[in-house]
C-alpha cells in the first residue's frame, strides 16, 4: 500500500498493483545499513537544489535569467533519490524542469547558472537556457523544453544499449524524467509500448508534482494512478513518495536493477508537490492557500534534515554548516555566471550543423546578403 | 468605443462568438481555469461553463483530433495551442486531417475549426516559445492561415474566423498582446481574406503581417524624417494571399520588401516575392526584398534580438532598394 503519499483528499486509496513495493512511503527511521555520509551527502545535495532553485527565482526577477524557468522547489528529495540510483555510465534524459538533475547528476553549479544566464560559460554555451541543459560527459542528454518530447529518444538510447550488449549488472540503462501531465500526450504511448516490446533497459520515472500547470491530475488523466499505466504495456509501476529521498531511491534502484540485469523496462511515480507556481512567472492562482499550506507541510527538505537529526546522523552544527556551504556554492555560481560573457554574435550559427555544409547563408545583419540579392557595392560598380 | 488590448480584444471576440453561437466551444491547455498563458481566454469558462470552455490533458494531437469530430458534428471549436512550437505535435492532425477531409468528403463535410496559436518572439523566450511557423501551414491545401496584427483586426478577425466554414490557423503576435486601441465592438471588419493598406505611401511598399506590421510602421516613420515615403501592407491572410491589394501598392510605387520574423528561406516571403515579380514585372524598379529571421534554430534571449527583424534591418532592404 501507498501510505503517507500527498494527494488531493478525493483521491482514491490505490491498491495494489504489478509490481508494487509493500513498505514505500512510510517514513522511516534511516536505517543502521545506511551510510552516515551518504545521508548526509543527500541532504547536502537537496539543501544545493533548494538554495540554487531559490535564489533563481530571485536572479530570474532581477532580470538576470531570461525566457522561462522552471524551478524543482518541492521536488528536491525526488531529485536527489533518482539521481542516487543511477551510475555514471547510465544515461539521463529529462524534461524542462531539470535544473536540481544535472546539479544532482555531478554539473557544476557555475555552468548550470551560467546556462540560466544565457552565458558563454554555461552548460550548452549559452544556447540552451534553462529548459535544454545538456551534458554529454554526465550523460545528461537534455533538457527537453516540449512536453513528451524525451520519451522517444530516451528508448531509442536504451535500444542502442539493447544493441550494443547482452543484459547483466554491468549494463548500462535509462532513465527518462517526465512529468505528470506528460503521460497524456502521444509520445509516452509509443515510448512505453516500444520499450515493452523491444525489452529495452529504461527506467521512465514520472515526477508526479500533482500539477500539469494549472490543471490537477486528476482532471487531465483518466487513471490518475499513473504507476498503473504501465500495465497496458505489462511494464511494472510503482508508486513512491516523493518526499522521501531514500523511498524514491530504493525504488529508483530496484527497477533501474532490472532494466540493467533483464532489459526490462519500468515505470516510477514519485509523488511530491510543486511549491511555486509552473515556471517563476506563474502566480499559481489555481490552489487555495490552504492547500499551499498543507503541501508547504510536507516541505521534504526540513523533514529530511529533522529525521537525519532524530537519527542521529546530523545535528544541528552540521546542518547549518551544511547550509552555510550551499548557499556560498551558490552565490559563487550566480557570480561566475554575472561575470561570465554572452555569447558573441558571430556564434549565432555555430552548431546549428554538425559539418560545414556548402552554400549554407549564414549571414548577419551589416554582412553582404545572399546570392540573389546583389549588394549594394556590386551594383554600384556594375 | 472601447479601450482594449490585443488579446482583451481576442477575449471579447471569442465572447461574442459564443454568445451568438451556443455551438461555439472554446479548447486547450489550461484555458478554462488559468485563462490560458497569456489569459487570452480568461474567464469564458466561468461565464459559459465548463462544457464550452474546455482545459483539456497535455496531448495537443488529441486537442485537434477531437476538435475535428466536434466540427464534423457540427460545432465550432476554437482550439488554442498554448505556444507557436507546441503545434507540432498537432501537425499531423492538422495536415493529413484538418486540412483534406472536406475535400474526401466533396464537400459534404465541413470543418469549422480555428486553431489559435500565439507566435513570434520578442517576449525573451527561447525555442518552442518564439517561433514563427506559418510557412508550413500556408503550405498546406485546404488551410486557411491568418494573423491579426492588432486589437481592432484581432477582434472581428476572430469572430469571422469562428464564423467561416473553413478550417483557420489564427496566429497572434503574442508580443502585440499588450497593444492597446479604441475598438468600436459593433463595427463590421474587413473581410478576413482582404489585405490592408495600414499606411499609405508613394516610395516603397513594405509588406508585413502579425508582429511586424508594427515595426514597419516605425520603419516609414523613421523613413519619413529621411523624406522617404513608405507604404505598409498588413497581409492579415497568409494564404489565400490578397494579390490584388499587393499589385495595385507596387505597380504604383516599384518597390517591394517582405517583413517576416521566420527564416527567409522558402518563407511566406518568398511565394510574395515571386507572386509580386511575376504580376509587376514591369513595374518594378527593384528586386522584391525580404527581411526575416537567419537560418538557425530560435536563438535564446541573449542573441534574440540580433535575430528580429528591426527597425534598422527594415530601413537597410528599403536603402538596397534604391540601389537599382
């Protein structure tokens, strides 16, 4: 059963289902098996993403980030468990709100800031801004600003994994980030039904927010189960809560384990709540305060750092000096992303293709236009 | 007279549609209780109800798809598609469906169906929230494509969009959202077929439509201090094109350039300049020019506006002009 998993109050008591971890959600002590580093290696990653996320909504106000930016402010204890069950050799695809993923994922916070910012320093140059960050030596292979539009590529990096070799604990595998509402659109049918067929070694993980931008899950999904999507495709789903990092990593870990040993694919929902609004423009006028309040609540990070504490693992010095240390980390990011340039114009067409391509026009304003409209100068002279 | 923005003016429309219509129904991502991104639809759904005023699922090929079924039962849906490159997704739908069922059904079926799409730049957003698609609509048999450029067209445009038989792709520019005009709501529009002379000049004719119409028109004011006298034409129907209005403007003043914010390659530019060459030939003093975006990707917001056409990028093709 699905305990202590936040949800609206109409929401049906789910049963079991194919594959479904008895023991998910209940808050838990950590246990004497877990690594006192490690946990506290949690906590200081979810205290980075909550400190990054915070203060680029307030860069993002002053103008410092430009387009649009989706923050992960709720999701962090999600983040940090499915990040804790990847290896480095795994590949990580995810949607526009990735920023707490790459940071999770190894990225240097100054590139990742420096991205926001639109600047040459960042992630992608940037050329890819806060929805397209990309990293091919962490195998974060996007940042997809559409929604649903990681699904298919993420299979077809796991069936070049599936071509490549023969399943077993030392194969590689997939994880594909997606939201909520992403399981309504076109793409996650034909992902899942692929990755089923083809037995393909892909973990897709829905961080189920509870909102598709303004509209609930429940309004927008005929199963809002959406673990239980999986058994139109026999894929096994599971259903998590997303405020529990170590919760979301066994899960993480046990499907990741058999996408790796069996090629089989799974289905992961981490339930959490998004606190701010859709993207940092968005005043969130959909919800009551009370229901604001009720999910402010469940908040994962002081409910991490207060169990890691009652466990023994943290007191309140090192929590502190943990904070402490994010937060310079990040207001050292947002300073080298500040004095970071933009990049130059002359860039502008850079990568738009792999290889030089011949009597491609790649002019700019003051160049001499294309053939076919003769400048002025060789008018003259004619 | 009424004051209102671009997009009140679009809201109003759609209201008047639906009241005079009750077959009219408004669908899309987050429309009904959110008012939509740019609260275009903002509280239709609380006056007519969730029935009409539909938030449906993240599934923009579903939007389409059962906007069809509707109108081939005869509804009317306006369809909104949250941002310019969220349409894709719904190309199908829209090209091998929308766009050729009244011809397999010889007419019997009609398919009054508007899709709404905010497009263009401006706002520093990146790809998918920039971009300007129209090209690959205007290609398509069977569409109509249209953009408002602002709040008085946007108002009757809408509502006679509704109103035609025909399936429509509306685009707003969604930078002019916030343009403001005296609108007078009982006053009939201009045909949505029909061009517009939006300032009349003797020197050069700019042709534009949605968001670069108004650039244009900054364009011959900056021109007239150099005693240059341009005219602009707001095209307000992508396809069919208002050719007449098109000739009649070059052949009296020989020069043409097309303003677009999409790539000039094989852009809405392109078929004007040859549509204008082949009609004017004679007339013309210079080679029809195009001003647009460059051939890459939509650049994030840093580089954006060395992207957009401008003011200056405008007056550069009018000076070329001369040259001949």
């Amino acid at each position: 059963m699905v305990a202590n998993t936040p949800g609206p109050a109409s929401s049906p008591e789910p049963g079991p289902a194919h594959g479904a971890r008895s023991d998910v959600g209940a808050v838990r002590p950590p246990g004497a098996s877990e690594d006192a580093e490690v946990l506290r290696g949690y906590y200081r990653q979810m205290a980075l993403i909550r400190a990054f996320e915070l203060r680029s909504a307030e860069m993002y106000a002053r103008a410092k980030i430009g387009g649009y930016c989706h923050l992960n402010l709720g999701e962090e204890a999600t983040v940090v468990g499915l990040m804790a069950a990847l290896r480095p050799s795994d590949y990580l695809f995810a949607g526009y709100r990735v920023h707490g993923y790459a940071l999770a994922r190894g990225a240097e916070p100054g590139r990742v800031m420096a991205e926001l910012f639109g600047r040459v320093t960042g992630m992608s140059g940037g050329r890819g801004g806060s929805m397209h960050l990309f990293d091919a030596g962490l195998r974060l292979l996007g940042g997809y600003g559409i929604v649903g539009g990681q699904l298919p590529p993420a299979t077809g990096a796991a069936l070049a994994i599936a071509y490549r070799g023969a399943p077993g604990p030392d194969s590689e595998a997939v994880m594909c980030l997606l939201g909520d509402g992403t399981t309504n659109i076109g793409a996650f049918h034909e992902a899942l039904n692929l990755a089923a067929v083809w037995r393909l070694p892909i973990v897709y993980a829905i961080v189920n927010n509870q909102l598709g931008m303004g509209t609930p899950v429940e309004a927008a999904s005929g199963e809002p189960e959406l673990f239980r999507r999986g058994c139109s495709y026999r894929i096994p789903g599971e259903r998590v809560d997303g405020n529990d990092v170590l919760a979301v990593r066994d899960a993480a870990l046990a499907l990741m384990e058999s996408a790796r040993e069996e090629h089989r694919p799974g289905l992961l929902e981490a339930v959490s709540y998004r606190i701010r609004g859709h993207s940092v423009v968005d005043p969130a006028r959909y919800r009551s305060a009370e229901e604001t309040q009720r999910v402010r609540d469940l908040d994962p990070l002081p409910a991490f750092r207060a169990r890691l504490i009652e466990g023994g693992v943290l007191d309140q010095e090192t929590a502190a000096r943990i904070d402490d240390e994010t937060e310079r980390t990040v207001t050292a990011a947002i300073e080298f992303a500040d004095t970071s340039p933009p990049p130059p114009v002359d860039t502008l067409f850079d990568g738009v293709y792999a290889t030089p391509v011949p009597n491609v026009f790649t002019g700019l304003p003051g160049d001499p236009p294309p053939d076919g409209q003769t400048t002025v100068t060789t008018l003259g002279e004619s | 007279m009424t004051t209102l923005t671009l997009g009140k003016a679009l809201n109003a429309g759609m209201r008047r549609a639906m009241e005079s219509d009750p077959k009219v129904l408004v669908m899309g991502e987050d429309v009904g209780k959110l008012g939509g991104v740019f609260r275009v639809t903002d509280g239709l759904q609380k006056d007519f109800g969730e029935d009409r005023v539909i938030d449906t699922p993240l599934a923009e090929s579903g939007i389409i798809g059962t906007a069809i079924g509707l109108a081939l039962r005869g509804y009317r849906p306006i369809c909104e598609i949250q941002f310019d490159g969220f349409v894709f997704p719904a190309a199908d739908q829209i090209i091998t469906q929308l766009a050729k069922m009244p011809l397999r059904s010889l007419g019997a079926l009609k398919l009054p169906v508007v899709v709404r799409i905010p497009c263009g730049g401006g706002i520093g957003a990146v790809e998918h929230h920039s971009e300007s698609p129209e090209a690959y609509f205007t290609h398509t048999s069977g569409l109509r494509v249209v953009a408002c450029s602002n709040p008085v067209d946007a108002y009757t445009m809408i509502q006679d969009a509704v109103r035609c038989d025909d399936p429509i792709i509306f685009f707003e520019p969604k930078r002019r959202y916030w343009d403001k005009a005296d609108i007078d709501l009982d006053a009939p529009g201009l045909p949505l077929d029909r061009a517009r002379v939006v300032r009349p000049g003797r020197d050069v004719t700019l042709v534009a439509y949605g968001p670069m119409v108004k650039t244009c028109l900054e364009a011959a004011a900056a021109a007239e201090e150099d005693g240059r006298d341009l005219e602009v034409i707001d095209l307000r129907s992508l396809n069919p094109l208002d050719m007449a209005v098109l000739e009649e403007s070059v052949q009296r003043t020989g020069r043409c350039v097309v303003v677009h914010e999409a790539p000039i390659f094989t852009g809405l530019g392109a078929e004007v300049a040859a549509r204008v060459s082949e009609r004017c030939f004679y007339h013309l003093e210079s080679p029809v020019l195009r001003v647009g975006g460059f051939s890459t990707p939509y650049p994030p917001s840093r580089l954006e506006e060395y992207y957009l056409p401008d003011l200056d990028r405008v007056l550069d093709a009018v000076d070329r002009t001369f040259a001949y």
